[in-house]
C-alpha cells in the first residue's frame, strides 16, 4: 500500500476452495458505498454467489484482476502468488494462533510491506467480534447435522425421520431448508421417535453466536430443554416421552472444574488460567448423547471435550455408544473434539473416524462417530450469510479509506474496532501480535 495514495477497493474471486461462494460485500452494499465517492470495483467470478452479470446491472465495476487496486477484501486465505507490494488486504487470515500452514503466507506478506486486517479480530472494548459469520455456520452446521444423523440411521437399517433433510448446500434457500425441518418435526410429533433412537438427545456445547445459530434451526423440531445434571436420568428412560427431542446447552461450568476442591469455579478465572487450574470433566455426558454439537472455541490452554482416549473406551470391544454424529462446527482440527482430524469441505462434508485404527474414512459406515466439520459452512447458504456479514461490515468501510496511512502506528487514526485487528502495518506485526515472530 502506497502511502498517501488514493484507495480503490477490489473484492477479489474466492480461489481457497470450489465451494467457497461467499463475498465480504454483497452489490446492494457496493452501490451504496460508490455513490458516497468511494470506489470499489469487484473480481470476475464463476463461482461467487452473487454473478458478475448481477454486479454488472447495478454499475459495479467487474475486471479480471485488481492490480490498480490498493485495498483488496477478500473472506478466506489468498495464495502467496497473489500478495503485491506494499497493499492493505482484509480477510480471515487463521494466523493470530501461529498456525504453521499459514505462516509461510503472513511471513510473505511483511517481505512485500504488505498490511494485514482480519476481521476475526475486529472486537469492541470488551473483546466480542463485531465482524461474523459464525450465525450462519451454527444455521448451515445444524441442517447438516440432522441430514448426518439421518444417513447414519440410513446405515444402521433405522427408519427415520431425518433421511428426509438434505445437506444445507442443495436448498435454494435457507427457508426452504427451514420448511423441510418443520414437516419433520410434524411426523416426529404426530409418530414419535423410532424405537431404536429413543430417547433422542443433543447436546450442545456453548451459547454464543454459532450456538445461537444451530440452536435456531434446531428449535424448529419439538423439544424438551433439559439441564446437564437430568441427562443422564432421561437418556436411560425409555418411558419418557418420545414425541420431542431432548435437548441440552453445556457452558463452561459444565465441561470443567477447579483442581482446588476449595476453589469454586469462576468464569473469567477459567478464560484467563484454563489448564493451570481446572479439569476437563466433559467424559460424564459422552454416553449419554445421541449427538454432540461443539460451537465452542478452543485453543491448547484449555481442556478437551472428547479425546481420542474418550472414543477409544467408548468404541472399544465392538461396543455400540449412543453417540452418533459429532457436528464439530468450530471445526479445530485435533482440538476440542480430538477426532476431528481433518477439516471437511461441502463436496465430501463427513467421515467416520475409527477409534482403534486412528483414521478416517468418508461418508457415514464404520465403527466409530460421524464427523461433520465443514470448514467453510457459511458458505452453503452463501446469499444470506454474505448479505449479514456485508451489512455490518460497510459501516468500517469509511474510516479505513479516510485513515492516514502515512502516519505511524501508534498515530494511525484507525477506530479501535479496526486497529486491533491490524496485524500488519507495512510490512511489521503490530504490537499486539508480535509474540507471532515466534512462529515464523
């Protein structure tokens, strides 16, 4: 980025993956902001959501490439090839927890003086993202998860209702998704669960906006809420009504405790200390769900939800768990669920991983549990996911164009919202995230 040069915007074609449809600026948001005197130009697409043609009709710029650009929006990871001299690119970047397969792209991008925002860290004064998609993963996640539960049922010669769902990506929109759900739930009300099903139970594991996300589509179904401590009771009483589905929301009080029997738990302790102070006690509810859900974040200070050693006792000796499908939507590949052990992507969205092999193999047979951890899960409802995340996201688009980047760092008149998420500034980690040399 050329200091004291006049910005022009380009959106860039998403090239991470063939089903990457989703756009950081939808057209309506384009025109708006060009007749305000910006300029923002987009990346001829086939694969985009929204087509070149629809950009075309509204007069928004489409060229090959954005070379003449200085500010490149992009939603996931740019190949290395792409970066130019001295530009400002925003896009979730997956480095700020040095992950190794992208530490060859940040260390490329401070060779060029490039500068990096990623709107993973765009956050307010008390530390919550204001820039998401992360609704939309817990809408898309949870479609795809009934449709996983279904087709194992399918594997196991288990009549079911859920055989009737179809993964998220294949509806023309998320209502129409939302109104297959809703017949299903009228034959579980009118018929029950099967048999071999009941008691049928969910749990999942967070409250935040992937957890409300998953939990929107899944309330569409007839349920009962049930608390952590009445799961295990219920989900071995076959006398228990089997006309809903039982469904439990763990938080951080539920999934750990205090080493120190004296000390009660706290919740801003545990963010802060995690493994130094308190164990993973998640193991209690394992055999008892028929699914788990994990909307949580996750890094190494904390406990585990289920271990390979958790699925190794459960599927050991031809055992048959209650556990059907994990729906690892925070997708952490060997992270909070520790057989998640690849990320999965929409073409081949599942895989069974087997506990004593230590391997997977796709699609819903095997010995073992459902992995569904799309990593890109917005992008199946890419239209309504891409008009949410730009409607919020234009209202930053003024103040990044109108900053003085000739100045310093600590000059910069950036708002707080998008300081804190510049990682680069020509070319150097900012403050806040230089323990990232260490990864380099």
């Amino acid at each position: 980025m050329k200091q004291g040069e006049k910005m022009k915007i380009g959106i860039r074609a998403e090239d991470k993956s063939k089903s990457e449809k989703r756009t950081p600026l939808v057209p309506d948001d384009i025109v708006e902001l060009n007749k305000n005197g910006f300029s923002i130009v987009v990346q001829s697409s086939k694969q985009r959501i929204f087509s070149d043609d629809e950009h075309r009709k509204k007069g928004i710029d489409v060229q090959n490439d954005l070379k003449d650009c200085t500010v490149i929006f992009g939603v996931k990871e740019i190949p290395m090839h792409v970066f130019e001299q001295d530009k400002l690119y925003i896009f979730f970047s997956h480095v700020i927890k040095g992950q190794t397969y992208n530490m060859p792209m940040l260390k490329h991008m401070m060779e060029l003086g490039g500068t990096l925002i990623d709107y993973e860290r765009i956050i307010d004064e008390n530390n919550h993202r204001l820039v998401f998609f992360g609704y939309y993963a817990g809408l898309s996640g949870m479609i795809n998860t009934l449709w996983s539960l279904g087709k194992r049922m399918d594997v196991e010669n288990i009549q079911n209702p859920f055989n009737k769902i179809q993964q998220a990506m294949t509806y023309h929109s998320l209502d129409d998704a939302k109104n297959v759900i809703r017949e299903v739930g009228e034959e579980i009300k009118k018929h029950g669960i099967p048999a071999a099903m009941h008691p049928l139970v969910i749990g999942f594991a967070g409250y935040g906006n992937v957890s409300q996300g998953a939990q929107n589509v899944f309330d569409i179904l007839p349920f009962k809420d049930i608390a952590p401590d009445e799961l295990k009771q219920i989900a071995n009483d076959p006398s228990v009504a089997d006309d809903v589905i039982y469904k439990v929301v763990f938080k951080e009080k539920h999934i750990v405790k205090p080493k120190d029997v004296n000390y009660p738990f706290d919740l801003h302790d545990y963010y802060k200390h995690g493994l130094e102070k308190y164990d993973g006690i998640f193991d209690q509810y394992l055999d008892d769900l028929t699914v788990l859900v994990n909307c949580n974040y996750w890094d190494e200070k904390y406990p585990r939800l289920i271990t390979l050693e958790d699925c190794q006792r459960m599927w050991s000796d031809d055992k048959q768990p209650r556990l059907q499908v994990i729906s690892d939507i925070s997708c952490d590949p060997h992270g909070a669920v520790q057989c998640t052990i690849k990320p999965t992507y929409p073409e081949q969205p599942t895989y069974v991983y087997h506990p004593q092999t230590g391997t997977a193999i796709d699609g819903f047979e095997g010995h073992g549990p459902v992995i569904m951890a799309v990593e890109i899960l917005p992008t199946e409802i890419p239209r309504e996911s891409s008009i949410h995340f730009s409607h919020v996201l234009r209202e930053f688009i003024p103040a990044l164009v109108n900053a003085d980047y000739k100045l310093s760092f600590e000059e910069l008149n950036l708002p707080f919202a998008l300081k804190k998420a510049l990682i680069l500034y020509h070319g150097k980690l900012t403050p806040d995230y230089e323990y990232l040399n260490t990864y380099l």
